[in-house]
C-alpha cells in the first residue's frame, strides 16, 4: 500500500516533468537525442523507484541522477525550450533537500 505524502507528490511532480522534458527533446528536429534517451531513463527508474522496492539503485541515487542530466540538459540545450527543464530541476532539487532532512518543514518531512 502506498501513503500519499507531500514527499511523494514533489518527487512525482519532478519525475513526471523531467520525463516529459527528455520526451521533447527526443521529439525536437534538432535536439540532441543522446542526452533525451539518456533523461528518459533515468526519469523513468526514478518514478519507478518511488512505487517498486527492488529497483537496483535507491530514489535518492536515482533523483542525483536525474538533477545531473537535467544541468546536462540544460547545458547543453537544443531547439526545445529551458522552461519544463528549469521547473523539473528546481522540483527535484527541492525534493532532494527534502528526503534528505537538511531543511525540515513541519508536515512535509
């Protein structure tokens, strides 16, 4: 049984916009497609890893990994727009500070 936390909901909301965001950079016409493929599935293990316990790496590794190829992402650029990147990034980095406990808030962590 899943608890819905609001840990949970910023993990998918950053999971769900980074997917989304690799999903347009595969479908850009001059996109690079190595970093889309590359964002795809890291933010395809990451929501995984939220609901199914016997993923290889843990959330937290998969959520590090996600936030680098989404600084890849936005580094390195394309035809697509930084808007979707900049929100996913700033969504996972808000969640890693949050599962993490370097920032507590009362009842979100």
């Amino acid at each position: 049984m899943i608890t819905l936390s609001w840990l949970l909901v910023i993990a998918l909301a950053g999971g769900v916009l980074a997917l989304v965001d690799g999903i347009w950079r595969l479908r850009a016409r001059g996109g690079s497609t190595v970093v889309g493929v590359i964002e795809v599935i890291v933010a395809a293990l990451f929501l995984l890893s939220l609901f199914l316990p016997n993923i290889p790496f843990g959330s937290i590794v998969l959520g590090v990994a996600t936030l680098i190829a989404l600084v890849l992402a936005l580094f390195i650029g394309g035809r697509t727009g930084r808007g979707l990147t900049v929100a996913a990034l700033v969504v996972v980095a808000i969640w890693l500070v949050l599962v993490n406990h370097w920032l507590v808030i009362p009842g979100v962590n």
